[in-house]
C-alpha cells in the first residue's frame, strides 16, 4: 500500500478512540433519588442578597419575676404622722346605787295553774303531799278532767289519761297533793279505769272545776 493512499476507515475509528481516551472526561451528575425531579443548578449568590449586620439594639433583659406565693413589693408612699387632738374631759360615770333590801315573794298557794301541769309517768316532781303547791287549774278536752270539792277543807281531784297509764293527783287546796300513776295492759283497759275513776270522784261529791 502506498504512503500516499489515505487510511481506511478502520484506522479512522482507531484514531478516533485513542484521542477520546485521552480526552479529559466531565465529571458525571449524581443520579437523583428515585420519584424526586433532578436538581436544578444553584443560582451564584449576589452581594444584595448576603447577610449584613443589624443595627438595631439589643432587647432589654426580662425583669426577674417575684417568687411563687409572694406578692410583689408596694411601692413606698410618703406617709406624714398627725397628732390627735386632746379630747373633751366628760368626768366620771355616775356611782351604782347600793342595792335594796330583798322583799320575800310569797307566792299564792290558792292561785290556779295556768296552764295545768301534766306531767308523764316518771316525770312526777318529788316532794312531800303537805308541801305548798297551787292546784290544778282548767285542762284540755279529752281524757282530762280537774275537779273541786266544798268541804270543811277544800280539797281538788286531777285525773288524766296517757296511753296506758292513768295518773291522778288529789290533796287540799294550797297543797301538793298525793301523785298516784297506775298502768294498765292496754289502751282500752286504760280508757275504761280512767272512765270508773272518774265516776268515783263525782259520787264523792267533787265536780268540774270553773273558773
């Protein structure tokens, strides 16, 4: 083959790889994570755009909070002391007067009472039947009934009804009396004796108290 003849392609192609393999190569993108776009290129930063220092003053710092449970301190006012007025003299009180002599209160023994005293079966008042009492006076409508007799000593008859007891009083006017308190099985048995007590006293001649 002549030197003058040009070279195949063969030769071409071999040329072609050699001056490629000693070509400096670009550097490769990174490959983009998989579902996300490529990158685009950062645009180069301008001298507006970067940072200056402020100019503004700093913040004040926060005023220390009082403690939990304290109040906060008052402010301190001015305060002038003033000086009272002597007051008016108004003398002593006047003197207690000395106590009189006390004058015994006689109460009337004849005098009725009002209301008439009623008393439970272990609420009898102690005491002796010569002992000065008032007598009964009037008494409620029910199984109750106060009762006097005229005599050479006027003498009264108390007789009432309470449940199963009956419970009578009988003396001399201006007297206590003699208590007397019975009691019976049932209400009924009550209600029949305080009926027949009744009866006694009226044959012996006492009737209803007036007044």
């Amino acid at each position: 083959m002549d030197a003058g003849e040009s070279a195949g392609p063969d030769e071409d192609a071999a040329e072609a790889s050699a001056s490629a393999s000693q070509a400096p190569s670009a550097p490769s993108a990174k490959p983009a994570p998989r579902g996300e776009p490529p990158g685009l290129p950062l645009p180069a930063a301008s001298p507006e755009s970067a940072p200056t220092a402020s100019t503004e003053p700093a913040p004040a710092a926060p005023a220390k909070p009082a403690p939990r449970g304290e109040p906060p301190e008052p402010a301190h006012a001015q305060m002038n002391t003033v000086a009272m007025p002597p007051l008016t003299a108004l003398g002593a009180p006047p003197a207690i007067p000395a106590p009189g002599p006390a004058v015994p209160v006689q109460p009337d023994a004849a005098a009725a009472e009002r209301p008439t005293r009623m008393p439970g079966p272990r609420e009898i008042p102690d005491g002796h039947p010569e002992d000065p009492a008032p007598p009964p006076g009037s008494v409620p409508r029910g199984d109750s009934r106060s009762m006097r007799r005229r005599t050479d000593r006027h003498e009264f008859a108390l007789i009432y009804r309470m449940q199963t007891y009956v419970i009578s009083r009988v003396g001399e006017i201006g007297k206590r009396g003699q208590w007397r308190v019975v009691e019976y099985p049932t209400p009924s048995m009550a209600a029949h004796a305080y009926a027949k007590e009744c009866s006694r006293f009226v044959s012996e001649g006492f009737s209803d108290y007036r007044e």
